[in-house]
C-alpha cells in the first residue's frame, strides 16, 4: 500500500509535498538550530534581493535545501501556499475547451457510476477518492492527457485493453481530445476498488 502523499508524484510526476509552505518549518528549526524568528530577520535583510539571489543565498551562506530555501523564500514573498486550485472548476480554467471537456468525461464516466467517489484535488491534480484511498488521477501535458489508475497490478492487469495507447509503467497516454472510454475507465476504477481494504 502505498503511503498516500507519494501516490500523484508517484503516478503522476508531480510533487507530493504539503501545500502549505509552513509546513517545512520545523524541519528547518531542527535542521539549522535556529527559530523561525531568525530566518525570518534573515529574509528581511534581503528582501529587495531577486528570488535567485535569495535561495542562493540561503543555501550558500547557510546550508539550506532547493526545498527548504523554496519555502522560506516564497513564504516571505507572501505565497503562503503551493496549492493552485481549491476544486475541478479551477483546474479546468486555465484548459482549452477540449481538454476541459475531454477531463469532464474522464471523471464524470467514474464518478457517475461510483456513488462514493468524491472528485478532489490533491497535489494540484484531480483525483478520486474512495474511502479515503487514491483510486485514479489524471494530469495534463500539451498534447495529451496522462491517466494514472493508481495501482501497477490494475495498470498491468488491463494492458491487453490499452493497445494503441502509450503505456507507461505507472500510466496511460490518450489524445486530449479522445473519444472518452467510459467502460475501460469504469472496469479499471472498479478493479482498484476491489484492492482498498473495506
């Protein structure tokens, strides 16, 4: 079973970190020794500087992670937070019309047959969740749109049915403008449910 903020970098490449800058926050204290309260006296020092200069600074002068220079930089610059859409709604916003109506389909095709499937976003990626477990996830690229079932055994179990498509070890590629699958999704939603523990 895989720990669930590994599940979209895993499946889906994307990062699996808590959205909230802060949260790096005693993992600094720990590591530096220091209380916010310096670093912070520290980043006002240079808060005319350009961002590059300032994560350069944090992790030549001090010793800083990209990650934890990242945080402290940006938190200072005032984003709070890496989360960039708060539903399904604001990620479609910024598609293009096929692939926001090609996303619709893709979900609406699991979420209209699966009454306990709640359409979320985690990792600034749309997912279902089933009984608090990851069951599927997809992600955008220019020129495709990449499909996660969420479970190698199930990707696996279904590669006979995924001829013609791009298959990944973890994922699937279609076109953004496919002639959605709704059976395929269906028994593959239906397949990694079966896995979660009841």
């Amino acid at each position: 079973m895989w720990d669930q903020p590994d599940i979209a970098h895993y499946y889906l490449g994307v990062a699996s970190t808590n959205p909230d800058r802060s949260s790096y926050f005693p993992a600094i204290e720990k590591k530096h020794g220091l209380p916010m309260s310096h670093w912070f006296d520290q980043m006002s020092d240079i808060s005319d500087w350009k961002y590059p200069e300032q994560i350069a600074y944090l992790r030549e002068n001090h010793g800083f992670s990209q990650a934890h220079a990242n945080a402290l930089v940006l938190y200072c610059r005032g984003s709070k937070s890496a989360r960039r859409y708060d539903n399904f709604e604001e990620f479609l916003a910024p598609l293009d019309p096929i692939k926001q109506q090609t996303l619709k389909e893709i979900f609406a095709a699991i979420t209209s047959k699966f009454p306990k499937a709640e359409l979320v976003i985690a990792w600034n990626q749309p997912m279902i969740r089933v009984r608090d477990q990851y069951v599927f996830g997809a992600s955008v690229a220019t020129n495709h749109i990449i499909i996660a079932p969420v479970s190698t055994d199930v990707l696996d179990a279904f590669r006979p049915r995924l001829e013609g498509y791009v298959v990944k070890k973890k994922t699937f590629q279609v076109p953004v403008d496919w002639k959605v699958d709704k059976k395929l999704l269906q028994d593959m939603a239906r397949a990694r449910i079966a896995e979660i523990p009841k």
